[in-house]
C-alpha cells in the first residue's frame, strides 16, 4: 500500500489493475488485501472483480456472486445496485456476476469507459482483479483504461520466463500508464514466499526487472 501511495504523490492513483503472469500466485489475495488496507485508512475503495472467468472476491468476502459486474456491463443492473458494502469500513466490492461468453469484449466496450467513469466519480480507489495477463488479454486491455498496473508474482514458483512475457504484454498499454517503479514484498498473503510485485505509473521508458 506505502508503495502504491509513493508512486503517485504528485499525480494520485485513482484506478488499478491488479494481475500476475499465471494462476495462483496471490493476485486476488492481494487485491483484496490492499482494497481493505485502503479502506482502514479511511478512503473510499471500490474493488470490482473483473476476473471474468474465474472469479474469486466474492468468496474471498462470503458475497453472493450470482449478480455483479457482468450485469452492469450489459445494462441488467445499475453499478449501486451492483455493489456491495463491507460492514463497519469504507471498502465496497463488485462481485464479478455470471461468467460471459465474451470476456475480453465486454471489457473493451464503450460501456465499460462510461462505467470506469462513474466509478472515478464516486470512490477515492477503484481496484480492478484481472486474470492472469499472459493467458488472456482482459488485463491489458483494462492497463489501457486505468493509472497504473500492479503485477504479483509468486517469487517461488513463478516461472521466469511467465513474468518477462507479462511484462512485455502490459507493457502494450503503456501509453496509457505514466512511468515504472519495482518493489518487493513479503506478504502474509503467500505464506510460502515473498510476492514479488511490480507498478508502472507513467508512460516513460520500459518496466524494469525486479
């Protein structure tokens, strides 16, 4: 959380994708983490999970996940309605809804720019859980919408060679991200090994290795 609030002290972050190379390496984890961290602080945070196949926030928080974002893209539910408020903090959450058949097109809608821009105009954070950016094109595609990219890697069992080519494949969206920074951390997230995670918040030049 301290490095995401350093990265943006001139230009504040207000939107973040949230990915990793492969599966299981702690990235809806740590979404959720850093959202409740956020809201303790006393800041309006929104997580949406936006991992539209294989959505995991809505256990994470014991939410019913019938219903969700996939509902708000395709103008079945309003974003309010959508949202749900964890009790006694100022974090909400969008469950993901029902899985679509088209993914990677409802995120590069029309309706998604109007709904990122609602969500901007209502919470002081808004965090997006993406899948895995090397398996599919969901988390480049919302890199290109939002301020800065923060990519988690199991530092034990990612394959090198998985997290060099989810760099290259965020550093596509590049144009639309200002700058790089690389930090480590160990996470009580995955008790196995440190997270290994990487921000980009600028347009500047290429990630560097962490």
């Amino acid at each position: 959380r301290s490095n995401v609030s350093f990265v943006s002290i001139d230009d504040p972050i207000r939107t973040l994708v949230i990915t990793s190379a492969s599966v299981s390496e702690g990235k809806s984890m740590t979404a959720a983490n850093l959202a409740l961290t956020m809201a303790l602080e006393g800041k309006d945070v929104l997580l949406v999970d936006t991992d539209l196949r294989h959505p995991t926030q809505h256990e994470l928080f014991g939410l019913d996940g019938e219903a969700g974002f996939t509902d708000v893209l395709t103008g079945k539910m309003s974003l309010a309605d959508a949202t749900v408020t964890i009790p006694g903090t100022t974090l909400s959450v969008v469950p993901c809804g029902g899985l679509p058949p088209n993914p990677s097109e409802l995120l590069a809608s029309e309706k998604m720019g109007e709904v990122v821009g609602e969500m901007i105009s209502r919470y002081d954070m808004v965090i997006f859980d993406t899948p895995p950016c090397t398996l599919v094109a969901d988390a480049v595609i919302l890199a290109a919408r939002c301020d800065a990219v923060v990519q988690v890697i199991d530092a034990e069992s990612a394959a090198r060679q998985a997290a060099i080519d989810a760099k290259e494949a965020l550093s596509t969206a590049r144009a639309r991200l200002r700058g790089e920074r690389s930090v480590c951390a160990t996470s009580a997230t995955a008790p196995r090994a440190p997270l290994v995670t990487t921000i980009w918040s600028g347009s500047v030049g290429r990630p560097r290795s962490v």
